[in-house]
C-alpha cells in the first residue's frame, strides 16, 4: 500500500528515523505517513530490526516468549485467550466504560423503570428523556483526558492519539449508553390520561448524537471537560429554564404539572420530521467540522 500522495521516504530518512537522530517535528510526520503506507512502515521495521535497536527489540521479544512459554496452546487457554483480548480491547475503548459511568447509565435506566413501576410517577418517561443526550456526554468526558486516563501523555503523544481515540472511545461510549437507554424507555409505560404523552422513547437518538459531536468539536478549542460541561449543561438548562419559569401552573402534589410542562419543552424538541431533521442536520454539520479540523486533534496533551 502506498501513501495517500503516492511518496514514499527516503533510505537516509528511514536511517536517521531509527537511530533516533531525525528531529521531532520530522519524526512526527513520518510517524503520520506510516500510518497509511505499509510499504514505508516495513522498511522502517526492517531497518529497526537490523540495527542498534535491533538487537534491543529481540532481547525484548526473547524475554516475552519465556515469560509466556513455549508450551502448546490448549483449546482452554484458548478461550482464555479470545477473552483477554476481548478485555484489552474493552480496556483501551474507554476508562468511562470500565469505571463508575457504566453504573450510573445502568443506575439511571434501572431507576427509571423503577420510579415507573414501583412508585407509581408517571413522570419517569420524561425525566429519562430528558437526561439522555446528556448521559453520554459524561462518558466521554471521563473518556479522555489526563483526569480519567492514567496513559493519556503516551496515548496522546502517539500518531493516533487525537481525533482517532477520541471518536474510539465515544463509540464506546454511545454503544453502552444507547442501548441502555432506549430499551429502559421502551419498558416505561404511557403517561396517565391526565398528563400528556411523552415522545417516543427513541426520539433522544438524534438530539444525543448532535450533542455529543457538538461536544467533540468543542473539544478541540477548550478540552473535553469543559466542552462536554458547556454543551451538557446547555443542554439541561434549555430545558429547565422554561419549565422553571413557567411559575403561573403551579404544580399539583403529585408533579403533574412539573412533568406536563416537561413533557411540553421535550416535545418541542424532539417530536416531528422538522426537528429530528435539525438535530440530523446539526449532527452532520459537526462531523464535517471534525473531519475539516482533525489535525488540530493531533497530540492533544491539554485535553
């Protein structure tokens, strides 16, 4: 495979790349064209391999087939196996996934269902929809980060370690958050007669997903933290402000006019072909804004 521009690096800029004299700036981009030309990357391992590193990387190599034996794979140790590479992969998708955020998405879905069923609110619908395009905006910002990822100052500094590992680990996010939430709103029953009905509980969908790439785009001016508190906190503002302000139906013991008026703010978020088609719109706005910016992502060290 050849490079995206069809060059390729020269002999004396492979030799100067692996005895480590090449400067940092030059380093970084031939790190960055290694990435898409296989042709390039092999000759950088094979000149490696036969230098001074060489004899380095194969003492290296030797000392981890001995701690790993040379014994026969068995068909148990196989799976064990398939299952620690399952658990590195789950490792590196996220810190959010493996830490205290899976709990709390799981928490907020359970609880939901539970404030439906066992105490009776008829509320829970509203609320969980409420909530869900900001859930995974917490993933992500516990995602990425020197706060959250012991590693960040190595994944960072990698040639993968900007837009790449952020998109990596917010799919990894969005795909335990999503499910969750959506089926825990399928399982919540309809509003009682006297409140109106909540939108369909897969009505966030959109909204989550703009959200979460509006926040990533922010990420490349003020660092995941921030972007994700600015954009979340927006988000849970635009819908209390107007409910909080609404003072003249005063609400009734029960919440109902709490979550009618609730009900009211979603609905004019979420519901119609119109408004899915603006969130959709804006969803694709943010991706295009990342794509054009994803070389400010690279060696985000301050994220």
């Amino acid at each position: 495979m050849t490079g995206a521009t069809g060059w390729h690096a020269p002999d004396d800029l492979v030799g100067r790349y692996t005895d480590g004299s090449l400067p940092d700036a030059d380093a970084w981009s031939l790190e960055k064209h290694l990435e898409s030309c296989g042709d390039c990357a092999a000759r950088v391992s094979r000149a490696a391999r036969e230098g001074v590193a060489g004899v380095v990387l194969a003492e290296v190599r030797s000392a981890v087939l001995d701690a790993a034996g040379a014994a026969p794979v068995s068909a148990p140790d196989r799976v064990r196996a398939v299952g620690g590479r399952l658990g590195r992969v789950l490792w590196a998708a996220g810190p959010a996934v493996r830490g205290a955020w899976t709990g709390a998405v799981v928490l907020v879905a359970v609880g939901a269902v539970a404030l439906a069923y066992g105490a009776g609110f008829g509320g829970a619908k509203p609320l969980l929809l409420a909530l869900a395009p900001a859930v995974p905006l917490a993933g992500v910002a516990l995602s990425y980060g020197r706060h959250a990822d012991p590693l960040h100052e190595i994944a960072a500094a990698s040639p993968s370690g900007g837009l790449r590992l952020l998109l990596t680990r917010t799919a990894a996010v969005l795909a335990l958050s999503v499910p969750l939430l959506t089926v825990a709103g399928l399982l919540l029953p309809s509003a009682p007669p006297r409140l109106p009905e909540a939108p369909a509980a897969a009505a966030w969908l959109l909204p989550g997903l703009a959200l979460t790439l509006a926040s990533l785009l922010l990420s490349g001016y003020v660092g995941c933290r921030i972007a994700t508190a600015v954009v979340g906190g927006g988000w849970l503002l635009a819908l209390a402000a107007p409910v909080l302000a609404a003072g003249g139906m005063a609400p009734t013991a029960s919440g109902a006019g709490s979550t009618a008026r609730l009900t009211h703010q979603l609905d004019l978020y979420f519901t119609g072909a119109g408004h899915q088609g603006g969130w959709a719109a804006a969803a694709v706005l943010c991706a295009l804004l990342l794509a054009a910016r994803r070389t400010a992502y690279d060696r985000l060290e301050t994220m």
